[in-house]
C-alpha cells in the first residue's frame, strides 16, 4: 500500500496542479462568472486533493490494521 500511495502521489499532484494552473488563467484573463467559475474550481480542487491523499489513505490505513498479515483482501 504505501508503494502505491507513493507512486499515485505524483500523478495526483501532478494533475491538481495543471487544474490550478489553468483555473489561475482563468481568473487572471476572465471576468464575472469566469473569476467565480475558477475560484470555486480551486476550492474543489484542493478539496479534492486532500481527500484523494489523506483521507482515503486514512481509511486503508484502519481496514488494513483489523486484518492479519497474510489474510486476504477482498477487492
């Protein structure tokens, strides 16, 4: 699992940030509902973020820990 995370990791930040990139655009270039568009855009994605990494990691975590070494996993 943590091989996992770490490899995921980089893919998820990596799409976040182009998001953010193209949101800051967004805002710079547009007006009106445009700004309001790529704000909301940013709040959702770090949201996003922060439940894709932390939150979910949190709750493998916890299901891995009731298990015992060796026990399957369903998927």
């Amino acid at each position: 699992m943590d091989q996992g995370f770490s490899h995921a990791w980089i893919t998820i930040v990596d799409t976040h940030v182009t998001t953010i990139v193209s949101a800051a655009i967004l805002f710079i270039f547009g007006t009106g509902p445009v700004k309001g568009f790529a704000v909301t855009l940013t709040f959702g994605l770090l949201a996003n973020l922060f439940t894709a990494v932390f939150v979910s990691r949190l709750i493998f975590d916890w299901i891995l820990s009731r298990k015992q070494r060796g026990e399957a996993l369903s998927i």
